[in-house]
C-alpha cells in the first residue's frame, strides 16, 4: 500500500488546517475510485473548444482505466506495467512499458499522494476563499502550470489544468463511487484479432 502523506507534511506545505483536512479526508482512505466525466478543453477566453464524455477508475498504484464514449470512441488503461492508448473507431493501438512518470497533471496526484510536494505547492483558491477549491501550484515543469480541484461534501467534483500555453481543460465528475469493487481484469486490455499495434519503448504521456 502507498504510503499516504502526513497531516504533518501538509502543515509544512503551508495550507490552512481545513484545508489540509479537505484534501487529506479525501484522499487517505482511497484505494480506488470511479466516476463518470464530462471533459471541456477551453480557450483563452474561456469558450468549449472541445468536449469529452465517458468513464475512468483509477486505482493506486499507477492502474487506471480512461473510457472516452462520445463523441468518439478512446481508451487509456493501464495495469501498472503497460499503457495502453486504443483509438477504437480507427482500431488502432499503442502501447509501451509504464515508467511510472508518464502522468504529470492531475491523475499524478491522485496516484502519488504521498509525493505531492515535488510537483506542486498546495493552497487554498484565493480566487475563491471559503469554497471548498484548492489550489496546486506546479513546481518547475510538471506538465501543466496549476491545478484547481473543486470538493462538495468532501468528494471532488470539479479539476481545472492550465498549461503554460494558456490552454485550461475542465472535468466535471459525478457519480463518483469510493473504493469499489474491481479486479486485475478492468486494468488489462487484450487486443482484438485484426487490430494495428504500434509498441514503443518510450512514448511520453501527459494527461491532461
């Protein structure tokens, strides 16, 4: 099991007790969570350039499940030793060996909890004190240049990345569930007969 970082380690952050209790309430007793998504990538004026729709379930360490079902069919997914990235609708793949670093935004953070301090510093939103936001700074580059998670009653709802280019991407999580049950199966991905596989040794994956 992970080792879940200390009230201690976020004192030393700098952030404010609630806000120390917010993200730690959260994170310390998840293994595991599912939810749905809704994916906007927005411009610098704030307007949907993009949008996703579909499912992800993360599981530490480093096994997720990224189910995109509209408007196209995609998938990333994980086991912990492999990536896979899937194009359904061309039926194609790619995949690789998982060093462990290929996610640099928000997933890094929930699937290294206990090594949050050397990519970003954590605050409250000032832009929205008193609303259950938090603020992550990156430290250098960390793939993106801030986060923002938004919580109610406890669970994340809401994660806003900026990259340093100005791009934000936003996703809306609902029907979250905690800790449920799954098995090696939802990591794994077989390829169907028929499917072009490209394997590479190194292919640097930054979720968004």
């Amino acid at each position: 099991m992970i080792k879940m970082y200390s009230f201690l380690l976020l004192l030393l952050l700098g952030l404010p007790v609630a806000q120390a209790n917010l993200l730690q309430d959260f994170l310390a007793p998840v293994q595991a969570f599912k939810a749905r998504f809704v994916q906007r990538s927005l411009d610098e004026q704030g307007r949907v350039q993009s949008e996703d729709s579909g499912w992800m379930l993360l599981a530490r360490p480093n096994r997720f499940h990224w189910q995109v079902e509209a408007p196209f069919p995609q998938l990333i997914i994980s086991d912990g030793k492999q990536l896979w990235q899937v194009d359904l609708e061309l039926n194609q793949a790619t995949v690789q060996p998982l060093s462990g670093n290929e996610s640099s935004g928000w997933l890094w953070v929930w699937t290294h909890p206990d090594r949050l301090e050397e990519r970003f510093e954590v605050e409250e939103n000032r832009e929205a004190p008193g609303t259950g936001q938090l603020y992550l700074r990156a430290r250098q580059d960390a793939g993106v240049q801030s986060l923002i998670l938004q919580f109610d009653a406890g669970q994340p709802v809401r994660i806003v990345s900026r990259d340093a280019l100005g791009g934000t991407v936003a996703i809306e999580l609902s029907r979250l569930e905690i800790n449920p049950a799954i098995g090696p199966e939802d990591f794994r991905f077989e390829p169907p007969a028929g499917m072009d596989v490209l394997r590479q040794e190194e292919l640097e994956l930054k979720p968004r």
